[in-house]
C-alpha cells in the first residue's frame, strides 16, 4: 500500500484567508437543494433569527446560516454545493 503524503491543514489558513476576504456577495453559489446556480447577493436573507439566514430564491431552503456571537461566528454553508468566488488572476502558490 502506498502511503499518500499529506500537508497539515495550517497550511489552509493563507488560502482561506485569501478567499474569506473577498467580497461574498459577488460569489456564485449552487444551492444543495433544487441545484439553482446564481450570485449569493441574490439570497432571500432572514435577519430577525438568531443569525442571519439565507434562503434559494429558487426553493426558498437554507443555503447559508450566518451566527456572530461577541468572540466567534459560525458559518453554515451545507445548503450550498459550491461557492464560486470571482480571485485575482495571481494569487498564492497553492495546487489549483
Ligand atoms: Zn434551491
């Protein structure tokens, strides 16, 4: 059996910073639900939960669940296939 390599995954801090620190609302994303592809700036977002809440335009199901507490935020993304997120044509050395 061959032992495949790996990184320790502090290795994805510089990637995902890079990525979190773009504007979201000119992402794409494909809701887990019915399939829609469109922008997240055109989420029905819910704001009197304890987060905020977006939902398809499409099927109207949770794509994303924002929760910001004082210290900490959790981010929920399992009703989204993919996020898709416009990147500078150069970026970090990391496999593509
Ligand atoms: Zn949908």
């Amino acid at each position: 059996m061959t032992e495949m390599s790996y990184l320790d995954g502090n290795m994805l801090d510089g990637p995902l910073r890079e990525l979190l620190a773009v504007d979201l609302s000119a992402a794409t994303g494909r809701c887990a639900w019915c399939g829609m592809v469109g922008p997240m700036a055109g989420l029905r977002v819910y704001a009197h939960a304890p987060g905020l809440v977006g939902r398809c335009p499409a099927c109207a199901e949770v794509m994303l669940r924002l929760v910001r507490a004082p210290d900490r935020a959790w981010l929920d993304l399992r009703g989204a296939t993919y996020l898709q997120v416009p990147m500078p044509p150069t970026g970090p050395p990391f496999p593509r």
